[in-house]
C-alpha cells in the first residue's frame, strides 16, 4: 500500500501477534465509519461558526483529526500577524523568480518523457493562475506531480501492489503565460489506497506546486476530477470544511479543450490567496 | 482592477503528502550561495513534531536577500539538462535567493546560502515556508541570523513584538565555521512561532 511507513501511526505499525506494552492502550483500527462521523462533526462545527456568521473557512484548518497525520503536525498557538500594508520591505512581497533555463519544453508533457508511451487514459489540463484580484500571474513555476493510471506513485516508499509503469515517471513543471495560463498533458491518475484509517481510499488527484509574486501566496494543493465517488470518504478533501471551496478543488471537463481522437480536455483555474506587492505589477 | 470587486475566493491549500519527493527536491537545491562566496553561511536543525519525534517527510524553503538586502529576482534555481532531461544544478555564480530543501530520516536539514543583509527596520532574516504530510496548510517562518548587532534585533518590528521566550523560537544559534542551528517545532511548548501575512 501506499503510504505504509508514514501515513501509518504507530499503533497500527504494530502487527496484531506483537505483544503491546503493558500501559498502552489497546487501540482498535478505525474504520470508515468511524472518520466519517468526525468528518461529519468538523462540518457541523463549521457550519454552525457559518451561521454564527464567521466569514468562509478558504483553507483546511491545520488541526482536523479525520487525517490523522495532522494531529501532532498542527501548530496549536495561533499564527502571528504581519500586516504587510505597514511593512512594504518584507523579504515575503516578493518571490523567487524562475526562467528559460528552469523548464524544458518537454516538461509540461508527462506523456513524453521516456521511450515509450505510458498506460491510461491520455488528459490534458490547462487553465489559469491568478491573483486574488483576477490578474494573471506571468512567468511563474507550475510543478505537478501524481501517481500513474493504476494509482502507483514512482517513488519507493509506495508500496501499493499495483503496477508500476516504465514510461511514466509523473512530474512536470511549466512556467505561465502572459494571461497566466498554462497547459499539461498526462494520463489521468488512479485512485490509490493509505492507511489513515482500514480500507481508506484517495480519489484520483495531481498535487500542484505554485508560485505567486509575492511569497506570502506559495500554494501546494490538489486537483480532483468531477464525480469521483470516492470524494466523500476521503478526510484530505473533506479538510476543506467549506463546500464552495472544495469545489475549486475540482477541475472541469471541457470538451473543447479534448481533442478528437488523442486526449480529453480538463480545465482547472488557480487563485492565489496571500497579499502581493502590487505597487510592483502596476510599475511594469 | 478596482478596488471594489470583490477579491476572487482562493483555492485552497492541500497537504503536500508523502510521494513529493521524486518530484520537488532538486540537485543543488539546498546550495544557494554562489561558488566560494565569501559571505556564504550554513543554517541547519531538524524539524520536530508534537511528540519531539523528527519529521523525516517535511519540505522547507527558504527566500531572502543577497548580502547587501537585495532581493534577487534572478532565475536558475532549478537549471534542466535538455540533453537528458535532467538537472544541471545552478551556475555556481548567479545567487537566486531561493533555497529547497527535504529533511532526511532524522528530520535534519543544512543549507548553504548567503548571510541575508538587513532591510528597512529589519534585522537579517530569510523567510521559511514548511510543508509536510499531516500538514494540510503551509506554514510561515522566519530565520533570524544574528549580525552581532543587538540593536537590530531589537529594533525589528516582529521580534520586538513577541515575548521573549517566543522570539528565541525564530533566531538561528551562531556556531562553528559560519553555521547557524535552527529547529522547527512545529507543536509543543517550545513550539516555533508562525506567521500569517495580510
Ligand atoms: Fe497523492
């Protein structure tokens, strides 16, 4: 399975015949029931600081127990304020830039870059990054990575006992457009198993690395496919406990994006959240 | 854009997992600094959860300015070989600011870059980005390294504002041959103090 050592806390670790510690408590696996009635108690606490009227939650809270890898990873006092209003040098208003001898033209085709063609069901996704305020962000760094179409990462702690397939590595990077816009080809990934819970799922995804101008909107994420029917059993999406927002995880198909007899065409826009320099865009 | 539209809803953040790695990490990533730089320094420590156990699958970068508090805008963090599809690693001579690193199976991390000058009321520091699995938000930090000058420690606007024995959480320890130690504890007493920018 993939996931096994890290994903893996370590009372499940412990194969069943081995003796436990005397004062540990004896833990049994939890099931899917039991993370879906948290991921049910997560929502109705957000949705009733909703009706409370509490502003909409954009991002997962850092502590949300149903991924249970989150509960001794979370910070648990609250973030200081930088109001960068006040602070116009802040080294986080500006970003690393990267350029031509950063990306190849064959990085943004996943499909490409071994001798032969990989398994699957060849996609393209494009789409838009921008700034909250809608403008394109140009010239930055896309990275993606995902598992192959049988749900098998090519990385050596995955161990899930599905194929790997030697014409598919499952990495690109590219940088935007003028309009911000950018465009991958790949093979859409398979839905995998972890081990947060018994029988946990993962629908199928791309992680997404990006960049913004200014370093305050660094964003790593995940792209969803539209109508995966595993999307409610999955406490990574459910983290996002606002509906509207979950939904932004999830790409569109557009058919005019797929082209006749070579690929299917999915569109997903990027929002930066973080506040940018924008003295700097307007001088350019 | 005026100022009246409405800002457009983000999208949101998303733990980077535990597979990033064949995919994010990249040779020279960690080295920053231009070859035989004389103002090179190394800042390392291990990255720490809850339970003091290290973090062997947390991702940090780091931004900040050249020596002189130039912010570069320089690429060539991550140079691809078009030959064989690989990396080339940086030139050895342009400074891009930009530093990536993996913590290994001890939730260590070390980075060569070049000792940030100051800017405006700062002291020198360079930002820190952490992401991990479990982690379902990035997290914001900043590295202090000290210029044996007390005064701008004191004067910077955010260590100024923390109690003291939370500002100890963001200032690297001076050590030998230009190291500097910083650890991340990303929960717990001694947690680091995080950052959030509006
Ligand atoms: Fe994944």
């Amino acid at each position: 399975m993939p996931e096994v050592t890290p994903e893996t806390p370590p009372e499940t670790t412990r194969s069943p015949a081995a003796p436990l510690p005397e004062q540990a408590p004896v833990q049994r696996e939890l099931t899917q029931a039991d993370i879906d009635r948290q991921i049910a108690r997560e929502r109705q606490a957000y949705e009733k600081d909703l009706a409370g009227g509490a502003e909409p939650r954009h991002h997962p809270p850092r502590d949300y127990a149903p991924y249970r890898s989150s509960i001794l990873r979370h910070p648990t006092q609250p973030p200081v304020a930088i109001d960068t209003r006040l602070d116009p040098e802040a080294v986080e208003l500006s970003s690393p830039a990267f350029g031509r001898t950063d990306v190849t033209e064959l990085d943004s085709d996943l499909t490409r870059q071994h001798q032969g063609e990989p398994l699957g069901e060849r996609i393209t996704v494009s789409g838009r990054l921008l700034d909250r305020d809608g403008r394109p962000v140009r010239g930055q760094l896309i990275e993606l990575w995902q598992a192959n179409a049988s749900g098998r990462y090519a990385h050596q702690r995955d161990q899930h006992p599905a194929p790997l397939d030697p014409n598919f590595t499952g990495v690109g990077r590219v940088l935007t457009g003028d309009d911000g816009s950018y465009s991958f080809t790949t093979v859409k990934p398979g839905a995998y198993p972890w081990r947060n819970h018994a029988n946990a799922w993962r629908p199928a995804h791309i992680h997404f690395s990006l960049f913004g101008t200014a370093f305050t909107q660094r964003l790593v994420t995940q792209m969803y496919f539209p109508g995966d029917p595993l999307f409610a059993y999955d406490p990574i999406l459910q983290s996002v406990t606002d509906e509207a927002a979950r939904a932004r995880l999830v790409a569109a198909y557009d058919h005019d994006l797929s082209r006749p007899e070579w690929s299917l065409g999915y569109r997903w826009d990027i929002v930066l959240d973080g506040p940018a320099a924008t003295w700097i865009e307007e001088g350019r | 854009m005026s100022p009246q539209t409405p800002p457009t809803p983000p999208t949101p953040s998303h733990t980077i997992g535990p597979f990033y790695g064949y995919a994010l990490p990249f040779p020279g990533g960690p080295d920053a600094a231009p070859h035989a730089h004389p103002d090179t320094i190394t800042v390392h420590g291990r990255v720490l959860d809850g339970a003091g156990a290290p973090v062997p699958d947390a991702l940090l970068e780091f931004w900040g300015p050249d020596a002189e508090g130039q912010l570069p805008q320089q690429g060539g963090s991550l140079r691809r070989d078009p030959v064989t599809g690989g990396f080339l690693g940086r030139n050895g001579v342009d400074f891009t600011g930009f530093v990536r690193v993996a913590t290994d199976a001890d939730g260590h991390w070390a980075i060569r870059t070049l000792r940030p000058g100051a800017r405006g009321g700062h002291a020198p520091h360079l930002s820190v980005c952490v992401f991990a699995r479990g982690l379902t938000h990035h997290l914001f930090t900043r590295v202090y390294v000290p210029n044996g000058d007390p005064a701008s420690a004191a004067a910077d606007p955010l260590l100024a504002a923390l109690p003291p024995e939370r500002r100890t959480t963001l200032i690297a320890t001076p050590g030998p041959h230009a190291t500097h130690r910083f650890d991340l504890r990303l929960q717990g007493p001694d947690e680091t103090v995080f950052l959030e920018f509006s």
